[in-house]
C-alpha cells in the first residue's frame, strides 16, 4: 500500500513479514500439526494495554484448498489490531523451519505481532520434491529443474493477508515482506506486483528481477536488501543463474546486490551515493560487527531503500542465528519504523487517539479526560455528564435536574434563564417590569415607581423632593416643598420669615414683622415711617410735621429750624439769621448780645463804656462825662 509520513489514522495494521525460501539441503520437512478452527478472542479490556503471552492460538487462513498458518499471541484481541508478520521460506524449507531459524517465535509476544508462516508448493506436490516460490525468472518460475508449480503464488499470498487483515485483527498499515534466499526473490517480487498491500520488505539472499522493467510499480514499499558478500547461492554480484549446492540451476541470470538496490533507489528518487550509517552484528558464525548499514537518502516521497551488507557470510553459514532473537529485533525495528499503533482498535492511530486503550473513544475535545463520544459537554473541561439534558454538565450545571436552567451568574440561587436580573444576586423578579429587581423596588407592582430615597413613601419619580422625607410636592414650582412654602401656590413666594403674610421676596423687611413695603426706599418701612414718600425723612419725634432728619430741633415740636444755627430754634430766636443774637429783652430791636442796655428799650450801646448810654450821655465817647446839665457843651463832672 501507498504510505506516507501523515498516513496514520487508518484503522488497522498488518505486518506481513514474509521470510521467503533457502536454497538448503534438499531435506524433507515433517508437517506441522495445526489446529483447523479459527480462534478468536474478545476482550473487555478498554482502559490498559493487553499482556501478551507466550500461550500463542494457531488458526488456518485462506482457501480451504490451500491455508496457512497464522501465529497469535496469548490474549490476542481481533478487535484491536497487531503488526502482521508473513515469513516466506527459502527454497526446500518451511514456514515454520524459518520461523524457528530467524528467532520469529519469541517475538510474536515480545515485539507484539501476529505471523503468518505460509508454505510454497512442492514441484508436482509429492516428496522428494522440494517447497519453493514462484518468483521471479531466476528462480524459480522458468526452465531448470524444478518448475515452476502451477500456483499463483501472488495472489494466494494477498488472499490470505486480507483473511488476517478481515478476520483476526493483522493491521494493514505494516505490511513487510521478509523473505530468505527463494524467499527473498519472492518478497522482491511481491514489493512489484503488490506494493500498496505491504509496509516494506526484508529481504535476506535474494534479488529482484534482472530485468528491472518486470517490476510493476504498484505501491511504494520501503525496502531493506541484506545481502551476505560470499553468498555462493545467490551471487553478491549477480550470475548467470542461480547454484544449490555449487550446481548452477535455473535458466536465466539474477542481478547482483548493488543492482537491485540501484533499481530501487532509481524508482523512488533517491540519492546514489549511499551513506554509512553503522554496523550491526547480525551472526553468531561471523566475529564482530560484520554487517555494514548502507542508506540511500532524500527519497522523493519520503520511502527508504537500505542495504546491509554482511561482510564475508555466506549464503546459510549463519543459520540458526545466535539465539538472542537479534534478527527479529532490528529487522522489525527497522521495517516498522514510523509505524504508529491503533491499539484500541476504533480507527485512529494512538498519535492522533487521545485514548488509546478505548474502542470507544479517540476525542477529547476539551481536554478533560473523558471522551468526546461519552462527554455529554465536550467543549467544558471541567464537566462531562448532563443529568437533565439540557446540554450543560455538571459541575458546571448548577441546576443538574432542571432542564431550563444551568448557570447562575451571580450567585442568587435563580437560574439565569429565569432571573431577569443575571449579574445582580440581589435581584432575580421584576413584576411590575419596570427594570427594577422587586428586592430593590421599593414599588415592585407600580412600574413608574422603583425608588423612595427618603422612604417618605412616595416614589422617587414622583416625588419632587425624592432626598427630602418632609417634601413630595412643589405645587407652585419654585423649588420649595409644598409642606415648607407658607406660599404653595405662589412661585415666586415660599417663606414668610416674619409671619406677616407678605413672602420674603416681596417682603422689604423679611424679618420685620411690622415692616413690608418702604415706598420711599430710605430703609425705614412705610408703616413705621413718618414720611413714607420721602427718602429723606422717616421719624417725627416731636410731631411737629417736621422729619427728624430736617428739624433741628427733633424733640422740640415748637421749633423744627435754626437758620442761624446759634441753637435757638427760629420761633424763639429774636434775630433768626443772626447766629450772634437770640433775644432782644427790651424790644428795641438790638439783640442782648449787642445791646449793651438789654432791658432799656432806648439804649442799645454805651460807645465810651461809662455805664451811660450813648442815646442819654451828652458825651457818648468821653467816659469821665455823662451829663451836660446847663447844655453848655461842657460835662457836669467837669
């Protein structure tokens, strides 16, 4: 079959090492007791890996004109695919004589494979004549002593392939071919005409067609050619015909190692120039290690052609092998490298199967350690059962019994589906659909109403005052609480701090009872003021018509001026507008100040200041006279 490095998902693998023929002693072989029933095993076993034993189960593949032997480990499963193992003899030997030389018995249940060990036809079937394999034209199907049988070899080995691959659980992924000496032939020539059935081939002592154009190509097998350098049977470097025993059989030449490898190598693309990579020791008859590991690189498809080279062996001199089961070991080593399991059985590769011992599942989706086909919640690590269907699991359904619901975001108690409030675990109802949870709506039947900040139970929308316990309304829309507002109707009033009936703002004196209009703006109200039109006069002590502000004499109401500011009002004042004179005693219109005879009515003055005024002294300016008796000019005194 067609691989590739990606080609890992398919369901089952079959390793078919098919260890072909030998060009030893002609010997009889006895045959080997079979059981005739096919035996297959079932196993509950989903969650381990299965413990193969050594206890192996025989059954017989194929027609029932000619069968094989399939080999099983103890605890084999049918269901959960092994590595299949074909073995083809070398020319006069048996499946189960190879078998035993290569070590393939222990490695059934140690390297974990089945094997199939299928026998070639005797020439005209009968003894003496030997078992071999129609391969290619060196040997054996043309001319020379032995045939070829009248089988189709080919076809016969595909059928009982796909009767292990369909009845008891050989993987079809690891086909590999492992034939020695006529058996290699053979393993050549099933990588030609059935290369889309096998992984690779081993192929030990044995060579492809000589003419290379016989090979079909109808696959892409990997192919290891190991080759012993002094093979006197089937010649290093190719021959006329093939020998048995020194005797030249055969009709037709056969390619020599380096061909054969070239032939390969050509077809998928890789490099000629082979590479060293180690050795190996493959034989207990040859000392060290004898084996050269020769690797044809950068294949074009990603295949492998490698030759190792046995330095110095010879055709059969290291049969048996030296009991340390080496041969099965890195053979199948290297022939199933890059083979990956489907232990389980369910069709994916254990790379890609996140459960490799469950038939069961493969996926697990979100990486919670149950599978996708048992997760019921397969995106949601942390849960995987959904108890009431709902398409959430618990623990992540925190209602597991309630279909309608399964998360609860805040923590309420109350699905999310069914709370109207997700993310508020105060709040889940909204009766009155207003927006607000019925917990926190202090009105849950009344949707226009949700909050009371002052609990004065009226509703915030409502209620103009909604901080104010003591206020709802405004009727009048001047900002003041119709409980507060000595004026509710009145927008432009809503305190009356003086209890006088007027409001504040219109009230000139807000704090004056008494007090409200002042018409003539000097600050004193018009009830209080004594002159209620005149700004420049408020008060009347005296009553006498006369503001205070103008009478100079405020508590005399007699008198309300003093034009000559000398203090004595104008009705009391004799000279009015003389500041130097108030009274006139003697009436003769001299003020008593000036008047230097106040209650004489005829004098006012006494120029010479002799005590004798000037009207009566005859001498007004001599103060030693006063008098002038006989008139004569000349005072009494003198």
């Amino acid at each position: 079959m067609m691989k590739t490095t990606g080609d890992r998902l398919s369901a089952v693998t079959a390793i078919v090492m098919m260890m072909l023929f030998s060009f030893g002693p002609m010997v009889e072989i006895s045959e080997m007791e079979i059981e005739s029933e096919a035996v297959r095993y079932t196993s509950s076993d989903t969650g381990s890996p299965i413990q193969y034993t050594n206890a192996h189960t025989f059954v017989n593949v194929g027609p029932v004109e000619r069968t094989a032997v399939l080999e099983m480990p103890g605890g084999h499963d049918v269901n959960r695919p092994l590595p299949l193992v074909v073995v083809l003899h070398g020319f006069g030997q048996s499946g189960e004589v190879i078998t035993a030389d290569m070590g393939l018995t222990d490695s059934i249940h140690e390297n974990e494979h089945l094997l199939l060990r299928p026998d070639g036809l005797r020439h005209w079937q009968f003894f003496p004549f030997p078992r071999f394999w129609n391969a290619t034209d060196a040997c054996c199907i043309e001319g020379g002593p032995w045939g070829p049988t009248y089988t189709d070899d080919v076809s016969w080995l595909e059928t009982i392939v796909q009767d292990a691959i369909q009845n008891y659980g050989a993987d079809p992924e690891g086909v590999v071919f492992m034939g020695y000496s006529n058996g290699a032939f053979m393993s050549h020539r099933m990588a030609c005409e059935k290369g889309d059935l096998m992984r690779s081939i081993v192929a030990l002592n044995g060579v492809t067609w000589n003419d290379f154009t016989k090979c079909l190509n109808t696959g892409s097998p990997d192919i290891l050619h190991v080759h012993a350098t002094d093979d006197d049977y089937v010649e290093y470097d190719g021959a006329a015909q093939v020998s048995l025993g020194g005797s030249p059989i055969g009709c037709c030449p056969h390619p020599g190692a380096n061909t054969t490898l070239y032939n390969w190598a050509d077809r998928y693309a890789c490099d000629q120039n082979r590479v060293l990579q180690g050795t190996l020791d493959l034989s207990a008859w040859l000392s060290g290690y004898e084996t050269d590991i020769l690797d044809y690189p950068n294949c074009g498809s990603g295949e492998r052609v490698t030759h190792w080279r046995i330095n110095d062996g010879m055709h059969n001199d290291f049969f048996p092998f030296d009991g340390t089961d080496v041969w099965a070991d890195v053979t199948l080593d290297w022939a199933l490298q890059g083979f990956v399991r489907d232990s389980d059985g369910d069709g994916y590769r254990d790379d890609v199967d996140a459960f490799i011992y469950n038939p069961n599942e493969w996926l697990d989706a979100d990486g919670d350690g149950v599978g996708s086909n048992t997760d019921e919640c397969d995106n949601d690590p942390s849960a995987y059962v959904d108890e009431d269907g709902d398409g959430y699991c618990v623990p992540a359904d925190l209602f597991p019994d309630d279909p309608t619901e399964w998360f609860d975001t805040d923590g309420d108690g109350v699905g999310d589906n069914g709370d109207l409030f997700p993310n508020d675990p105060t709040d889940w109802m909204d009766t009155d659909g207003d927006g607000v949870g019925d917990n926190t709506d202090a009105f849950p039947s009344w949707p226009g109403e949700w909050a009371d900040t002052d609990g004065d139970g009226i509703g915030d929308n409502g209620d103009a005052f909604p901080e104010d316990p003591n206020e709802t309304l405004d009727s009048d829309g001047d900002g003041v609480g119709n409980n507060e507002d000595a004026f509710p109707g009145d927008p432009n009033e809503a305190f009356d701090s003086d209890g006088d009936g007027i409001g504040d703002n219109a009230d000139l004196f807000p704090n004056d009872p008494n007090e409200w209009l002042d018409k003539d703006n000097d600050g004193v109200g018009n009830n209080g003021d004594a002159f209620p039109n005149d700004p420049n006069e408020w008060s009347d002590v005296d009553d006498d018509g006369v503001g205070d502000n103008a009478d100079a004499f405020p508590t005399d109401p007699s008198e309300t001026a003093d034009t000559d500011g000398d203090g004595i009002g104008d009705n009391k004042d004799a000279f009015p507008t003389d500041p130097s004179e108030t009274a006139d005693f003697d009436g003769d219109g001299v003020g008593n100040n000036a008047d230097a005879f106040p209650v004489d009515p005829s004098e006012t003055t006494d120029t010479d200041g002799d005590g004798a005024g000037d009207n009566f002294d005859a001498f007004p300016e001599d103060p030693s006279e006063t008098l002038d008796s006989d008139g004569d000019g000349v005072g009494d005194n003198a």
